[in-house]
C-alpha cells in the first residue's frame, strides 16, 4: 500500500520530476531497465517514489556517456559502479585531450594559412592518439635501422626518444609535430639516416666502430666554437686565412691517423655521411615537441670544417 508521500505519478508527472521525456520513460519501462510501478484502471503507467529516483540516476549515468547495457547492470547490482565510474573517468580524460588537441590544431589554422600537405597533416594529428603518433616515430626508426647489424646500445637510445606532444600544445609544438610528420615520412629523408645507418654497421663489420667518447665530444665543441666562429666572421674555408682554424681541427679530428692530403679527404668523406642539416633538424622538431631546451644548430659549422678539410687538402 503507497503512503501519501509515495503518491504515484502519472508518466507525465516522473518525466517532469526526472528531467526526462515522456517518450524516454517510456522506452526505459518497455526495456525493462525502469519498470512502472503499476497502471491506472484505465491502463496508464504509473510510478512510485523509488521508481521515479531509479529514473533519475537512470537519466545521470546516461548523461556521464554511460551506455544502455552497463545501466542494466549498474540497476541490477551486476557491476560495480566504482569501476564503471572510473572506466568512465579514463574516457572522459581521454576525450578531453583529443578536444585540447583539435582546439590547438584550429588555432594553428586560424593563425596562419597551412598547404594543403599541412592541413592533412594536422587533421591526421587532431584524429591520432599518443600511441598511434609515436607509432609513426617507430615504423621510422623501423625503416633506417631494421635488418641492420647496428650497436644495440646506439639503437636502443635512438629508439627510446618519446615524441610527447602535450594535450594542449602550443602553436609551435603543433607545427613541430606536422613537419616532424612529414619529415620522418619523406623517403628521401629516410634514405639519407639509412645511408648513415648502413655506415655504421659496415664499421662495425670491419672492426673500425667505436662508440662516441669524450674525445668526440670535445671535438665537437671545438669544431662548433672554433669553425663557427671563423664562419660567422665571414671567412671562406678555401681561403688561405683559414687554413690554421682548418689545420687545428684537422690534428684533433685524425688523431693518430696521418695528417695527409688523402687522409683529410677521407676523413672529410666520412665525416660528411654523419653531417645532416635534416637530421639536425629532426631532433630540434622533437625537442620543440617535448618541451626542451633549445637546441643550438651545429650542421653549419661542421659543413664549414669539411669545406675546409677538401680545400686544404690539395
């Protein structure tokens, strides 16, 4: 027997109370999911106080995106809400991000005019997970290192290197990921870092690879000091007046090796398989996207130094 204040409401009525439709109520009792609690004597639905919260709560967990099936079992006390919630909560969280994402892609569009090639690209990226966008960095590094007998520890670095575009990136980090996108994409671009690779292992083949010491290190600061110096002054590396900025790096470069006409170009040769302003350009773009500190361009300087190497070579 219903109390006065479990008075049963019209169809009309629970709809009104719930925010729901008429029509809704209805779908909801001929599915089983929120049965009426009786009918009139002339056949109408009618609902119970108890009847009218399950449609509420009915009404919630389909406004949170919770589908129809889960909601019967949620009734049912087959599933744990908690669960569910937090299912629903890893959702949402990614949603969200995909809409930070397409709202960064939209102002990087209303922003400036994109080709035809960058809107694909930005549309690609607005569509594309985490996984899927470091999936694109994989098959890359798939393709330039695969097959090859390389040394694991140089590979395995090169292949930890996250991509990490941010859920609300900024306007540079999205035009970093579109031209990382199609840079890594580019066969040209991929036939040149595997020609590098292919280098690499055919060094280890003979027995002449070593791995990068400090020695290389300090090299490598001397030729972005001392040849980028000598390059932003102006002078040409054929000139004579460059010859000693050439000749110091020369000694340090060869080492132990003869400092011979043959052998500085030879060295220039192997040097120049490693001297890639894209390959440069590659990791500015990821650093750009990670969020790291700006890089400092050193391909110039080196192509300075080899310039050099050729000339004074004679």
């Amino acid at each position: 027997m219903h109390t006065p204040h479990d008075a049963l409401l019209t169809i009309g009525e629970a709809a009104a109370r719930t925010g729901l439709t008429v029509k809704a109520v209805r779908f909801y009792a001929d599915e089983g999911i929120v049965p009426e609690t009786a009918r009139s004597p002339a056949g109408y639905r009618l609902y119970d106080s108890t009847a009218t919260a399950r449609l509420d709560l009915v009404r919630s967990l389909r406004d949170l995106g919770i589908d129809l099936p889960t909601v019967r079992a949620l009734l049912r006390r087959d599933a744990d809400l908690g669960a569910v919630a937090a299912a629903h909560v890893e959702s949402l969280d990614a949603q969200i991000r995909l809409l930070r994402l397409r709202r960064a892609v939209l102002r990087t569009v209303a922003h400036r005019t994109p080709t035809e090639r960058e809107i694909t690209l930005m549309t690609d990226l607005a569509r594309l997970s985490a996984q899927e966008r470091q999936r694109i960095i994989d098959d890359y590094h798939d393709a330039v290192f695969g097959g090859l007998d390389m040394d694991e520890e140089f590979v395995a670095h090169q292949r930890s290197v996250r991509v990490d575009l941010p859920d609300d990136p900024s306007p540079a980090q999205v035009d970093a990921w579109v031209e990382l996108a199609g840079l890594v994409g580019n066969p040209a671009f991929r036939d040149r870092v595997r020609r590098m690779s292919t280098a690499h292992a055919r060094a280890r083949a003979e027995g002449t690879y070593r791995r990068p010491d400090r020695d290389d290190t300090a090299l490598a600061e001397r030729v972005a000091a001392e040849a980028g110096a000598a390059r932003t002054a102006g002078l040409d590396p054929a000139d004579a007046a460059a010859r000693p900025v050439v000749d110091g790096l020369a000694a340090a470069a060869l080492g132990t090796r003869p400092d011979t006409p043959q052998e500085r170009r030879r060295l220039a040769d192997e040097l120049a398989v490693f001297v890639d302003a894209r390959v440069e350009r590659y990791w500015h773009l990821v650093g750009v996207i990670n969020g790291w500190a700006p890089m400092e361009s050193h391909t110039p300087s080196w192509e300075w130094f080899l310039a050099g190497l050729r000339a004074h070579a004679r």
